[in-house]
C-alpha cells in the first residue's frame, strides 16, 4: 500500500520513541545496535538541541523519518508523550513499528491498531527487523483533519459524555458505525465541542484509521471539490472528476473498510449533506447543524444549549484579566446577563 504522506524519497531514518522511566537502556542498546547495522537515526535527547521547543523538533524529525521504532514498556503505555509521539507518526505516514521493551506487557491494553500490529521481539527477529527497515515504508497515513482547540476551551462534560457514548463501544472500546448530531444556536459552541471529541484519546484510539473534517456552511460552493479534497487526504490524489457522482463513489471506495470519523460541520441544507453520508459501513458521521430537519432518519441527536453557569464562569474567567478589579466586575456582569438568557436545561 503506497503512502500518501510526503513521498518516501523524502524520508530516511528511524526515530525511537521510548519511555525513559523503564525503557532508556534497552533504547539505548538499540541505538548501538542500529548503528552498527549504519541504519540512521534519531532519539530524542540525543538529537535534541537546546533553546529549542522540544515538540518542534520531535515533529520536525518525525516529519523526516521513514520509520518509528516504538518501544513498548508498561511506562511507555502510560506516557502522554510516547502517545503523541506515536499518534502524530501514523498521521505523518511513517510506519511504526512496535517493539517488546519488557516481558510483562499486558497487550489486552494496547491500542486497537497496535493489537493487530506485528511486535518485534528482538532477541529472536532482530535481522528480520533490520531487514524490514531496509526496505521502504509501504503504509496509509492516518488523516486528522481537525484544528486545534480554542485558547481557554472550558469542557462540557454533559454533552461531550452524551457523544462519547453513542460513538463508542464502551464496553469494547470500538467505534460505533453511526450518524450523529450537534443541534443547537449559532454561537453555542457546536463546532468546538466536536473539535474537542476528535481530540479525545478515546475516540483517536477508536477510529485508528483517522478523522476527517469538512465545513459546509450556509453556501458550500463545489461541493465535488469538497469530496475531491477528502479524497486527497485519504489517497493523495485529485483526478478531476467531472461529475459529482464520480467523486462521491471514489469516496465511497476510499471509505471502505475503515475506522473512520467524519465530521460534517455546519449543515444547513440536507441536498449539502448527501455526499458526505454514503459508504463506509465501519465509519461514524458527526455533524454539526441549526436545524434537525436537515438530518437523516435514525440520525441520534445530540443537544447544544446555553452554558451551564459553572461552565459561562470559566469561559469568561478565561477571557479576561482576573487579577484586575475591571476585569472581575466585567465577569460578574456578564455572566448574570448570561446566565438570565439561558433557556431552563
């Protein structure tokens, strides 16, 4: 399966990804090991350099490498930052292979993807691992279309839990193939609150084979070049259909057999939605809309209402200076305006 990152000419080189806690010897055997086998690398405080952001510079080698040598350890399990690490790999096309850090791994916890995902142990396949690094990455990237999260995103747990339970199989932690709705007043914060799930650890664990995002709008112009840029994502490629039809059944294609979320922001007419809603049997829909009428049948639905107060406090708190007495007065006005608008919930 060829990528549809960066071409593979444009990466060489491996990046270990590790937790210090329990896995920096074994990481650092490895390195000696690889360099023996002149296979080129990068780990991070070996290649880390100072006055830099380290994230940066993470991403910035990711971006180059070919290949993530992952070691898993029960730390490396738990670690925010191998997380990431290996999240933004997958996005970026660079084919992560995982490797048995330690004996007592409880693979039951592992991600889905990482379930189904060969594991090197290395004391038995090292030559087939080097072999394998010898060779070209032939991987899908995992899309993530969504923009990052506002500055002073305030949570909203009730109906952030209400859409993780119909997206999720709880008790398997699988997705759930479905369409869903956001439906509430323009400014109510539909938009945010569905960024905010495609963030979630959860749900990027769930759909493993990536989210994708279209915003439609009021008036959504060519609607085959939405389709056409959803199918660039997916495969890298803009053949120039002529007809919508063309474009929707390529997606459809592309959808095909895969874990995927996606988001249809801002829906207002339900003739904008239809090509964004076929195919793709293990997909879940998520759409963003003012008004239910625009929805399919058997759609769940999902409602967004006014703040409750707690929340209005901290999203104003947020946006204003708290150490000045203004800034506090301005807090308390607001938000007894706000909370005297807000419809009974």
């Amino acid at each position: 399966m060829p990528s549809n990152s960066k071409p593979s000419t444009a990466r060489s080189g491996v990046f270990i990804s590790y937790a210090r806690r329990d896995g920096q010897e074994f990481a650092n055997l490895l390195r000696q090991r690889l360099e023996k086998e002149r296979i080129p690398l990068w780990q991070d405080h070996a290649g880390m350099e100072g006055g830099r952001d380290w994230w940066l510079q993470i991403t910035a080698a990711l971006d180059g490498v070919e290949f993530m040598a992952l070691v898993i350890t029960p730390n490396a399990l738990k670690s925010d930052t191998v997380r990431k690490e290996w999240r933004y790999a997958r996005q970026q096309g660079v084919c992560v292979y995982p490797i048995k850090g330690a004996p007592d791994l409880d693979f039951e916890s592992l991600p889905r993807w990482m379930r189904s995902a060969h594991f090197y142990d290395l004391e038995s396949e090292w030559q087939k691992f080097v072999n394998d690094l010898n060779t070209r990455c032939q991987t899908k990237r995992v899309p993530f279309m969504v923009a990052d999260l506002p500055e002073g995103f305030v949570p909203r747990p009730g109906e952030f839990d209400q859409l993780l339970r119909l997206l999720i199989n709880e008790q398997r932690e699988e997705p759930v193939a479905i369409t869903a709705a956001l439906r509430g007043a323009g400014g109510y914060g539909k938009t945010t609150l569905a960024k905010a799930l495609c963030h979630d650890e959860h749900i990027q664990d769930a759909f493993d084979d990536g989210i994708l995002w279209v915003t439609l709008g009021e008036t959504p112009g060519d609607l085959t070049g939405r389709v056409e840029d959803l199918i660039v994502t997916l495969r890298d490629e803009r053949p120039g259909f002529t007809t919508q039809d063309a474009a929707v059944n390529r997606l459809k294609e592309l959808l095909a057999d895969r874990d995927i979320l996606l988001v249809i922001d801002d829906v207002w007419d339900r003739a904008h939605l239809n090509p964004f809603i076929q195919g793709g049997a293990r997909c879940a829909r998520l759409i963003t809309t003012r008004n239910f009428d625009t929805l399919p049948a058997g759609t769940a639905k999902v409602r967004v209402d006014a703040m409750q107060q707690d929340e209005a406090t901290a999203l104003l708190a947020a946006g204003l200076d708290q150490s000045h007495g203004l800034g506090r007065a301005l807090t308390d006005i607001t938000f007894r305006r706000a909370a005297a608008a807000a419809p009974p919930r």
